[in-house]
C-alpha cells in the first residue's frame, strides 16, 4: 500500500453529494489538496477530461505545488468523501516521506502527459 492510501484511511474527511464541484479551472486554490477515501472526482482541463479518480488519488496537488490558481475543475460523479491535505501537511509530507514525494512526482507526470495530449489534439 501505497503512503497516499494509508493517508485516505484518516479519519478526517469532507463529503461532497454528486455533480458538486471541489474547485473549479484558474480560481483561487484553497491551499488543499484532496486524497480521495471513497467515491469518484472528474478532472476536466478546457472542458476536456484530464482524468477520472476513484479511492486513494490525489488531485489538487498542482497548486499546492506552485502557489497559483487552480489549472482544472474537480467535479465529483457519486456521493464522495474526500481527505483534505493542507498545504503545511503537504510541504512536510514531501520533504520528510521520500515515498510520498515520489508518488507526487508520478502523478504529476502523468497529469502533465494527460494535459499535453489534450493540448496537442486540438
């Protein structure tokens, strides 16, 4: 197991009912990256799914990363509770848990892929 999937099993969650948006594309981020424990979000980047998340994912972790608005729009698709992970948390969690920070470095990856082929198929 993973360490974002030992983080999803917290007991500190945030519930969001179906066709809710977590955040939406470029407004101001919250300062929270979410960890999904039970349910499904929708990524959209321009109106075009970047990706689908179910238990365990991470998402909202670009801005955290970079200080600057959100560059996607989190729509949740069934009833949903969510791990809210804080930016603080989040700073620490990378510099101390080297398998955490490696686990960030592949998501984002795979997103900036997913975004590029977006992109490139415009």
């Amino acid at each position: 197991m993973g360490f974002i999937a030992r983080i999803a099993d917290l007991p500190e969650w945030e519930e969001f009912p179906a066709g809710s948006l977590v955040f939406r594309e470029w407004d101001d981020h919250n300062g929270v990256a979410y960890i999904i424990k039970e349910g499904r979000v929708r990524l959209t980047v321009l109106g075009r799914e970047l990706a689908q998340l179910g238990r365990a994912e991470l998402f909202g972790e670009m801005a955290l990363v970079t200080g600057e608005a959100r560059i996607a729009t989190a729509e949740v698709l069934e009833p949903t509770k969510l791990v809210p992970l804080r930016r603080e948390n989040f700073l620490v969690l990378v510099r101390e848990q080297p398998t955490f920070a490696i686990e960030v470095m592949q998501i984002l990856a795979k997103r900036l892929h997913a975004a590029d082929q977006i992109l490139l198929s415009k």
